[in-house]
C-alpha cells in the first residue's frame, strides 16, 4: 500500500488529513509518515518504506469506525498495532494505528 492509497482508504471511512487538521470536526483521521526506511537489493536503493501513525479521533470509546480502519489495514496486509487513550483536555478519544511498511508515492 502506498501513501496515496492509504489516504484514499482512511477517506472512505472517515475525513482525513496529511499531518494536520486544525479545526476539523470529530471524528476524523491524520496520518503522519515518521520513519522512512530503504529497501535495497543487487547495490540499488529501491521504494522507500514508512512507518505511518494514524490516529482517528473520536468522542466514543468503542466506535465502529475504529472497526473499519483495523478491517481496511488488515485486508490490505498492513502490519500495524492499535492503542486507544482518552485525551481529557479535548475529551476526544483517539485511536492509534501504527502501520508498518507503506511505500512512497
């Protein structure tokens, strides 16, 4: 999966947003790429491979589409892990998905 094709996936769930959502209404979703990883094989550099955080925010606890992105990551074969805190300042709730393995582009 690549970035683009991540972002077009979380967007058919939620709103998204690349880095930033300053004055998004919950729920929503931000992706941040954060360590970029080389593959290289026969001396060539070849795509580069991030780890991306997604962190979709919500006012509730459990919420379905919460669900959807771990199905989503799941069927696209995306290696991730999940958390879940509450953020008593914003009183939002916000679920982490930190995926492993997306490529450039």
């Amino acid at each position: 999966m690549t970035l683009s094709q991540l972002e077009k996936k979380l967007s058919e769930v939620v709103p998204t947003y690349h880095h930033e959502a300053d004055k998004a209404q919950v729920p929503y979703a931000v992706y941040s790429e954060y360590r970029k990883r080389n593959v290289n094989a026969d001396n060539k550099a070849l795509d580069g491979w991030w780890r991306v955080q997604v962190d979709y925010f919500t006012k509730l606890r459990k919420d379905p589409n919460a669900d959807r992105i771990a199905v989503m990551l799941t069927l696209e074969e995306v290696s991730h892990t999940y958390a879940r805190v509450y953020e008593p300042g914003s009183k939002y709730v916000r679920h982490i998905f930190d995926c492993d393995g997306i490529r450039d582009g």
